[in-house]
C-alpha cells in the first residue's frame, strides 16, 4: 500500500513570495489533515478535511493560509504572503473515516520550507 | 496549544541501555499515541494507549498511563543506534476520535 505522498520535500523562497505545498493521500482515507512543526516543537493541526468539506481550520491563519481538496482526494496548501516565521515542516496526514473511537493517522514525508 | 510536555528534551544513552522519556498532559484524554520521527522516514506511529488502559507492549516498547496522573511514560528495553529519534506523545482528547495534540518532543541519541 503507497504511502502518503508530499511534494516538493524543499522549498526556499524569499519572505513575501507565495509558496504551495501539495499532498496525495493514502487510496480510500476520506481524511486529510495538515498540520505546522516549526524546529524543536510537536506537529500542530492547522486543517482538517474529510472528503472536501473543512471539519477544522479553527487554527489556520487565514490571512495568509489557504487550503483545498476540491475532489476529495489531492490536497493543496498554500501561503502568500510568507513570513520569516512560516519555515517549518509541513506534514501531510490522512486517516479512514471511522466509528471507531480510535482512528490512526498515517503522515507523509513533509515538506521542508525556509523563508528568508 | 501544546497539550503534553515531554521530558527529558534530549536523552543520550549507549547501545543496549534502557531508554525513558514521560510525557504529561493536562486535559482527559480518549487516549495516548507515540510517535518517533526522523530525517528519514517522518513521522511514525508506535503504538497507542486506551484511557482505561494502563500498559502496554509492542516489541521492545512498553507504554504505561495514569490518567490520576494525566503522564505516560515510553520505554525502549536494549535500545539501538536506529533508535536514535525524537519521539512525540500526542493526546486525543475526551469526546474526540481523532485530533491530536503533540508535545514537545524528547530528542534521542543511541551511541553505538
């Protein structure tokens, strides 16, 4: 089973350019998560979605952060502006929709971003 | 906000030495993971812990929790050089199934 993919595994790009990152889940996970881990902290979520609906985005700055899956399936992340504080690792995540109390998350490589 | 606080930040120990990393949380939990990433391979999940489980194994890994406590410990018995990692405790919090909320990270180093 293929994992979740990400690309581009880097990018640099000066402070106010735009910057996209996207992500191809696991087949079949309706959830797709990204999530920020800026250097020496925890992943933090930025948005949640399952199928193409947003379930959580309570913490993406939306002045500046956009996301979509508009099928259902592929993900795009994107920042514009960029701010110095945006390098970080962006990690893509997806999981099955689930009764279960319990539901695994399955992460992809990231993606490296250096804004200067 | 950072749900678990891991301790100790940064741990080094020989080959074949025991390795313990805790994490505390603050809010009651529908359970406990740990995660262990690096550069190579990402995040990675390792195992995972019921609220109304107290311990368990996986290979060389054993979790315990106690929630009157809210802390869960991660143990690796005869750690290895591959062991070297951050490891990550992410709670899933009472009344969700699946959002988690990462510490802060405890940085393992294996000498060989």
């Amino acid at each position: 089973e293929a994992g979740v993919a990400q690309s581009p595994r880097y990018k640099i790009i000066e402070k106010r350019q735009s910057v996209a990152f996207w992500c191809n889940p696991i087949s079949g996970h309706a959830t797709l998560y990204w999530y920020q881990q800026i250097l020496g902290q925890g992943p933090k979520l930025l948005i949640q979605f399952q199928n193409n609906g947003v379930v959580d985005d309570s913490q993406l700055p939306k002045d500046r952060f956009s996301a979509e899956r508009l099928k259902g399936v592929d993900s795009t992340l994107k920042i514009q502006p960029a701010k110095l504080e945006d390098s970080a690792v962006y990690l893509c995540a997806s999981s099955l929709v689930s009764t279960s109390t319990v539901v695994e998350q399955y992460f992809g490589p990231g993606t490296r971003l250096t804004v200067t | 906000s950072q749900q678990g606080e891991e301790d100790p930040q940064a741990l080094s120990i020989q080959e074949g030495e025991n390795a313990t990393m805790n994490c505390s949380y603050k809010t009651s939990i529908n359970n406990l993971q740990w995660y262990r990433q690096n550069s190579g391979r990402g995040l990675v999940h390792l195992i995972l812990i019921r609220s109304n489980e107290r311990e368990k194994h996986s290979g060389r890994l054993r979790v315990t929790l106690d929630t009157s406590k809210k802390s869960s410990s991660l143990l690796i018995t005869a750690s290895r050089a591959a062991d070297t990692a951050s490891y990550f405790c992410a709670t899933v919090l009472l009344g969700n199934t699946d959002k988690l909320i990462f510490g802060t990270g405890t940085r393992l180093q294996v000498f060989p």
